[in-house]
C-alpha cells in the first residue's frame, strides 16, 4: 500500500510539477492563454461585458419565473440565483471548451511538440479569467445586502476547489472526445439535467431525503451549496459537506492527470 | 567519426493504426456495435516506417528525399517527439527547432507582432531569446508597418515569410526543415535557402526535406533516400539525387 502510495506520489509530482504546472512550459502556456483572451475579446469593446450579461439575464429571468409567477420566496432571492449562476455559468463554459480544446487545436499539435495538457489548462484558465471579473459583483452584493464575516474569505477557497475541478474534468473530456466525436452533443443535454440536480435554484436542505444520495455523488453539489452559504447567509458549510467538496475537486484532477499521463501516447495520431 | 551523433534513430518501426470505415469514432456507433456483440473495432494496420536506422552528427546538413507517402513527415515527427515510435529508440541530444509548418499556430486575429512571440514561444523559444532576435526577425520578414496588422490582412506570402523569420532568427542548435520551402516566390526560395546554408555554416545540425535534387547537390553534405518504408541509399548527395530520381521513376 505505502509502495502504492508512493508511486502515486512520484508519479503526480513528476508529472504535475514538469507537465501540468508546465513550470518548464509556463512562457507557452502564458503565450497562450493571453492570445486566447486578446481574441475572445479584441473584435468587440464590450467583449466582458457580454459574457456577464449572460448569466445576469438568466438569473433575471429565473427570479421572474420562480419569484413573481410561482411565488416560492427565499431570503436574498435575486442574489441567491446570481451566487449560483455565475460560477455556473464558469463550469459549463470551461467543460465545453475543455473538452473541445485537443481536437480543435488539431493542427497546431499534429506540427510542434507541445505537452497536451496545457490546452484543457488554458480553456480552464482563460473562463477563469471571466469568472474573477464576476467575482466582485458577487462580493459587493453580500457585503450589502448581508452581514459579512471572516466566513466570506472561504469563497476562494471555493473558487480554487471548482478551479481544480474543472481542470479535471477538462483533462478527462478532453481525451474522450478524441475517440468519440458525438461527445459534444451528449453533454449539452447532460449539462443541462446537471444544472438542476446542482443546488443552484434550490438550497440542499430543501431536497427531499430520498433524493439527498444525488448530492453526494454530484461532483459539484457541494462546492454550489458553499457558495450559498458562505456569500449569501454568511455561515461556514458543514465540514463533512467541505470534506466531500475538497473530496471530489482532488479526485477528479487525479484521474484526469493519470489518464493524461498513462493514455495520451498515441493520441495526436487520432486526433 | 569521433563525435556523439547528435541524433540518433535506433531500429525505428512506426505503424498506424487506422479504424475500418464501419467504426465511425462516436459513442453512439460504439454502444449500437457492442449490443449487437461487435466490441472489437475492424481496424487495418499502416507500415510507414520498418526498421530504420541513420545517425546525424553535429554540423552537418543532411538532405532527406523520397516519393509522397513515404514516411519522411512522420520521421520527422517521430525525431521531435509528436509521435512515438512503435519499436526502436530515438535519441536527440541538443534543443532542436521543429520547422514542419511554417507559422505552427498563428492567430489570424492577432497582429503579426503578437504572432511572432506566440509562434516562438511554441516552437520553444525564451522570451529573451525573441526579444534579443526581434529586430532581424522584423528586418528579414519585410514587412515593415504590416506587422501591426492583423495576420488576417496578410498574403500567404507574408505569413510564410514572417514564419520563416521567427523560426530561423533564433540560436537552436538542430533544424528540421519539411518542404517549407516549396511555398513562397523563387526570390524568397533563393533567399531562405541561402539563410539556412548561412546557419548551416555557423555551425547548425540541419536536416532538410524536399523534392529537388538540385538544391540537395547544392547545398547538402549528406543525402538519405527512403523507398518502400526503408532507408535505401545514405551517402553523397549527387548520389543520392540519382538514386530518388531511379525511386521515383
């Protein structure tokens, strides 16, 4: 087991801190990751602003529907709704750009030499990038509207968990969608059953207790009901539901690391 | 000679692995293939390269031909790591500059300038490397103000043009050059030829594909031919023009 532990170790801090760190590639991965920011948002002055209307109309649109139509109140009701969509908004652009982000680069990859993970990296960073620019709107809006504690400093640690998360997932769809191109259109619908078993709309104390197992083997649930309570009621999580989030975040990025490492051979022939 | 090769190619096989038409790479035809019991995909093996064997020792200028489909491209992708081979060893001791597309992930959004540090940083250049080289890559590439345009502006021509600059202006010891230069006017062939005999004579390993045997008894020290996945001659360059003309005859 120890031996087993070891190797593991070995292996991930090997290829973490060369590969996927890109610490030798981090000049690359820098030139990469602002050219892809100076083209998403060159052609147009208002290119951020664009990307934060998005999930601002959305949770408009949801308050309306859930707030004046059904007439179902929660305390906080607009921010609620906004707490959960912004980073929403982050973790299904990243999975569809991530999973994308080997096959669209096909000719770049097929003509230089370049580590494979840093593309998944940079579609997780560059979405990162939008991310933190909603981020002070969140902020400012529990400072206002709530009593802020020292709790509220614990949504980077969130930020950080749904960081390490994403990258996983991105890593691991990245190399499905190599072998099955139809994966594109499966997560489009798989995304949006995930928007709504994902306490976005909903706290997760309302879900019934038959259905509570759903939570604990969605990824995400736990690092959307952080956020919850960290910005808009201002309290700690549970810890074990903290342990479960940190839980989920590590594994992810571990199983997509090793598929990277041990099942990316042969892949740029493929792609 | 008494020198380490500086690269090395050790009984070297590479085959591809294509699959049959009737296994479309979609999940949808996997799950409709494994309920009628069909797990196995039908897939057909590619030979591209058998057994291959040559040195490059440091300085020299070794010209590579062959017929189309012969396996030249995917040994230089084997040398630069993209691909693994299948069986054998492939040692490459110094820092080599990958030159098997010009302008290897150009953003034609980007203006030229920008381009120029994206395109070195993924041929693995420094920083400080392109910025020490920036003025000659600018001077060679003559484009003068167009390299604040947006590449989309560009003509092929100049794209080719500035891709070469970028990739010949900084100090890498290796060079693999693929049939970069069919592209582009005769003035610019005439001058990228003569840039890489100028770098070849400072000291550079380069390795150059291509089909003109005019340029290989030109310029080359070495000739390598390669025929029906094998490497059939390695010798004299007037030699091995001779013997890619009878191959390709």
């Amino acid at each position: 087991m120890e031996v087993f532990i070891n190797s593991l170790k070995m292996n991930l801090f090997s290829g973490f801190t060369w590969d996927v760190f890109c610490f030798k590639k981090k000049y690359l991965l820098y030139n990469l990751l602002t050219s892809n920011l100076k083209v998403r948002y060159r052609q147009s002055v208002l290119g951020l602003f664009w990307t934060l209307l998005k999930p601002l109309c959305m949770a408009g649109f949801y308050y309306f529907v859930f707030n004046k139509i059904m007439k179902v109140t929660l305390p906080n009701h607009l921010m609620f709704l906004l707490v959960g969509i912004f980073p929403w908004t982050f973790f299904s652009q990243t999975l569809m750009e991530g999973m994308e982000s080997l096959t669209s680069h096909w000719g770049l990859l097929s003509k230089a030499p370049i580590p494979l993970q840093i593309f998944p990296l940079v579609s997780t960073l560059a979405n990162m990038v939008t991310f933190f620019a909603a981020l002070p709107i969140l902020l400012g809006m529990s400072l206002v509207f709530t009593q802020p504690t020292f709790v509220l400093l614990l949504v980077f640690i969130y930020c950080f968990l749904l960081f390490l998360l994403c990258y996983g997932l991105a890593l691991i769809l990245s190399v499905l969608h190599v072998h099955f191109r139809d994966l594109k259109q499966m997560m489009a619908l798989i995304l949006q059953v995930w928007f709504f078993i994902t306490p976005i709309m909903y706290e997760p104390s309302t879900m019934p207790k038959a259905y509570q197992w759903i939570l604990y083997l969605n990824p995400i649930a736990f690092i959307f009901s952080g956020f919850q309570s960290v910005l808009v009621k201002g309290i700690p999580p549970q810890f074990l539901h903290f342990l479960i989030a940190v839980g989920w975040a590590n594994g992810l990025l571990v199983l997509g690391i090793l598929l990277h490492k041990y099942y990316t051979k042969n892949l740029v022939e493929k792609l | 000679m008494n020198t380490k090769p500086i690269i090395q190619v050790e009984n070297v096989s590479k085959k591809f692995t294509y699959t049959a038409e009737r296994m479309p790479n979609s999940l949808k035809s996997y799950v409709i293939n494994a309920l009628h019991g069909r797990f196995a995909s039908k897939s057909r093996e590619i030979h591209v390269l058998n057994n291959i064997n040559f040195e490059i020792y440091p300085g020299e200028f070794v010209g590579i031909m062959g017929r189309n489909g012969v396996g030249k491209s995917t040994l230089f992708k084997l040398i630069c790591g993209i691909y693994t081979p299948t069986s054998g060893k492939i040692e490459v001791r110094a820092p080599l500059a990958p030159l098997l597309e010009l302008g290897a992930g150009f953003l034609f959004d980007l203006s030229g300038y920008e381009n120029i540090f994206l395109n070195a940083a993924i041929l693995g250049y420094s920083r400080q490397a392109t910025l020490n080289t920036l003025d000659q890559i600018l001077e060679f590439s003559e484009l003068g103000d167009m390299i604040y345009m947006p590449l989309k502006n560009y003509s092929s021509g100049m794209i080719v043009r500035l891709g070469f600059s970028i990739a010949t202006h900084i100090d890498v010891p290796i060079l693999l050059v693929d049939e970069i230069l069919a592209v582009g006017d005769a003035g610019f062939q005439k001058k990228c030829l003569d840039k890489i005999q100028s770098l070849h004579k400072a000291g550079r390993t380069i390795v150059l594909i291509t089909h003109n045997p005019e340029a290989v008894k030109q310029h080359c020290d070495r000739c390598i031919v390669f025929s029906n996945q094998n490497k059939v001659f390695d010798g004299k360059p007037t030699d091995g023009a001779n013997a890619y003309l009878e191959s390709v005859c």
